[in-house]
C-alpha cells in the first residue's frame, strides 16, 4: 500500500493534463472576448453602411 501511495504521489501525468486544460480554457475566454469585440464593430460598421445607402 505504501508502494502505491508513494507511485500515486510521484505521478505527475493529472497534473500535466489540468495544466493543459487551464490553458485551453484561458485560450477560449480570451477568443471569446476577441470575437465579441470584433463582431461589435462590425455590426457597427455594417449600421454605418446601411444607413450611408437608404
């Protein structure tokens, strides 16, 4: 048992995979707010040239 426990401790490969996913998650929430904010000024911008032809 206490071959185990000492295995399980040493075993970094969980670690490695939460770290992966913390980034992944970082990754999604700053493409997140780039495409928010980018989809805000285009509709900005389509406004501006639907208004310029009616």
């Amino acid at each position: 048992m206490q071959k185990f426990i000492s295995r399980f401790a040493k075993n970094e490969s969980g670690a490695t995979a939460i770290e992966y996913g913390l980034i992944a998650a970082l990754i999604a929430v700053v493409v997140i707010g780039i495409l928010t904010t980018v989809g805000q000024n285009l509709l900005a911008r389509l406004t501006e040239v639907a208004n310029g032809l009616a």
